[in-house]
C-alpha cells in the first residue's frame, strides 16, 4: 500500500512539475520594437544565427539576443514571429524543424 501512494504522489508531482514548465501565450496591444544591434563575427566555419527572440516576463515581452550554434543535421531554423489576433499581438517562437 505504501508503494502505490509513493507512486501516486510521485507521478502528482511530475505532472505538476510537466504543467509548470509549460509556456503559455500572452497578448500585448502592440507589438514591441525589436532592438538593433551588430551581429557578431561567426565564432567558427558553418555556424547558424539563432536570430533574437522575445519571452515574457514580469508582465511584459523581453527581447534575447541572438546567438550562434551548431547546425543541426537534415533540419533548419525557423525564426519566430509575432501575430495578430482579436486578442493582440502574440510573440512564437522560433524553432528547429
């Protein structure tokens, strides 16, 4: 009987921990202004520009810089975007497919 009630909180918690780590989508009534700065110089042969992208945080969006990475193989970056709804303005973000 213990173990099933060990195994009943355990498998609570994971799924409380799986649910946490979940992003939500948030609106703004206007979209923010992405920030310019200078990409830097490729830290070697054949790195991908990851490009910046936006996450929400105290009650607003707030802008990452872009990076550099290593390629992954048979895939590609797509960069996020911003869309509109009735709602607002949504940030996705980009991803490898």
């Amino acid at each position: 009987m213990k173990t099933i009630s060990k195994l009943g909180i355990m498998t609570a918690l994971a799924g409380s921990l799986f649910l946490s780590a979940c992003e939500g989508t948030y609106y703004v009534a206007d979209q923010p202004v992405e920030p310019v700065y200078e990409r830097p110089v490729a830290p070697y042969a054949g790195a991908v520009w990851i490009d910046g992208d936006w996450g929400y945080s105290g009650g607003r969006y707030v802008y990452r810089r872009g990076y550099w990475a290593r390629p992954r193989v048979g895939r590609a970056y797509v960069r996020g975007g911003w869309t509109h709804t009735n709602r607002g303005y949504a940030w996705h973000r980009g991803h490898w497919r």
